[in-house]
C-alpha cells in the first residue's frame, strides 16, 4: 500500500501495533565490521543515493513508508542501523554522535558512495548534521529532522500517549532484532547519557557548515523547542526553515505523505 494511501497515525496506535510498513527486498544487506561494532545496512534502488539515519532507540524499519516514495522518485536509498540499535552491535563504550557518524562513513566506503544526501530523524538527525559538518565532500545535504546541535535546544521531557506507544514499539523491536535482545534498558541508559550531554555544537561551529541543509520542525514537537529550529536555521549558512503542521516528533509515521513530499522537494532542490 502507498503511504499516501494511508490514514493518519497521530496518535501512533497502528505504528504500536503493527510497526511502520515492511521495507521491500532490498538489492544488497549486510554488515560492517567498524570501531568495535558490526553495522548493518541495507540499499535499494538505483540513482542519486539518499542515506536514512533513524532516530534514538529506533531502527531502520522506522522508514518503511518512506523508502517506497523515495525508490518511486528514482533515488538509491540506504538505511543504515545505528551502532547498537536494530541489528547493529556495539562495543562498551559511550554512545558517541561522532562515532555513529564515523560508521555512516564506513557503510557508505563500503557500498563505494562517494556523496549522499543524508536524510535524519532525531538522533540520526545530529549525526548527519556532524557529517555535514566533519565530511561535507561526502555529503550533498542534510534534511535534519527534529534534532538539537546542543542540548539547551531539547524541552523538559513530558510523557504523552505518543511517546509511550513509540518507546512500546521500539521495546518490541529491540527483542526481536538485537544481537543482545535482553539488554535494552542498559541500551535506553546509555543513549539518554549521550542525548542530556550531546552535541554541543557552538553558534560558530554551525557557521562554518557550507552544505545544503534544510531546519524540518514540526508544529507539535515533543522534544525539540521552535526557537532551537529558528536559531540552526539561522546560524547554519544558507539553510532553510521548513515547519509542518499538525504532527510531532513522529512525523514520518504519523503523516507520510506530507513527510514524504518536503524531502522530495529538498533532494529536488539540492540536485539543481
């Protein structure tokens, strides 16, 4: 079924129940052995490569409605599992957003991709961020989805209904996909120790950015607060503001086609 077939999901009670679409049967899957972890990734697809970089306890899985419109508009798409998260392994150390960006680097080697656009969700948001920032030859823009580049950008967090229907989900998925299934409060720890203390990125390291970039803020964002988004837009050099309406942190599920349709017309825009 198309996303754009789709009813709502705002309140993510399919996502809770049935997780998003499954992702098709992909060209090629498989590991990479870096920095202590085996990183998963898979691509499908021929054209202009776009990389989709989940969020914070998440997986890859999270882009099923959106990996089908991006094949349909002719793009190559990769996903890639995070250290640690979905089927990737990790090693003892602190999770690092530097050392997640440094495995993007390793898959992408490894596929022999030169430059990608860098689509990221939360989390995976900042470390594509941190790759327009340490690698922009590699990078051909970042759409950074409701994500902070320090942490005074990020709300008190407030439960919600949401939010508990995700993290359920995400608890599900984890059993089923780690290579270490029982270990996921340890996992949810150690990720909200690098997310209260990571990135911190300065007003000056943002300015010295010369990537394409787009600010994607939803309306009702539970974790990220407005005048963070305005702030990135206007310290990164030449990056745009883009808001939608009606939907929160989970946009890409709750509302596909209208997600779907600003990163069409981002990739649109930086392939110009």
């Amino acid at each position: 079924m198309e996303p754009s077939t789709h009813p709502h999901d705002d309140d993510l009670e399919r996502f809770e129940a049935h997780g998003a679409a499954p992702l098709p049967v992909p060209s090629d899957e498989g590991y990479v052995e870096h920095e202590g972890a085996r990183i998963w990734y898979a691509s499908y697809g021929a054209g202009a490569p776009v990389i989709l970089l989940h969020g914070g306890l998440g997986h890859s899985g999270n882009w099923g409605y959106q990996v089908p419109a991006l094949l349909d508009a002719g793009r190559r798409v990769v996903v890639v599992d995070s250290r640690g998260h979905g089927r990737s392994t990790r090693d003892a150390r602190p999770y690092r957003y530097e050392l997640m960006a440094s495995d993007v680097l390793a898959v992408m080697d490894t596929l022999q991709l030169e430059r990608a656009a860098l689509v990221g969700w939360s989390d995976g948001a900042c470390v594509a961020m941190v790759l327009g920032a340490t690698a922009a030859e590699r990078v051909a823009g970042v759409f950074f989805f409701g994500c902070n580049m320090d942490p005074s950008g990020t709300r008190p967090f407030v439960p919600t209904p949401a939010i508990e229907r995700c993290f359920s989900r995400h608890a599900k998925d984890y059993a089923q996909l780690s290579a270490t299934p029982d270990d996921f409060e340890a996992f949810v720890g150690a990720v909200s120790t690098m997310m209260k203390t990571e990135p911190n990125y300065s007003a000056g390291d943002l300015a010295q950015i010369r990537v394409p970039v787009a600010i994607v803020q939803s309306e009702h964002d539970e974790f990220i607060k407005p005048e963070h988004a305005d702030y990135l837009a206007r310290s990164i050099p030449g990056a745009e503001l883009i808001l939608l309406p009606g939907v929160s942190h989970f946009a890409p599920l709750q509302r596909p086609a209208q997600f779907n349709r600003v990163v069409l017309d981002f990739l649109r825009r930086i392939a110009d």
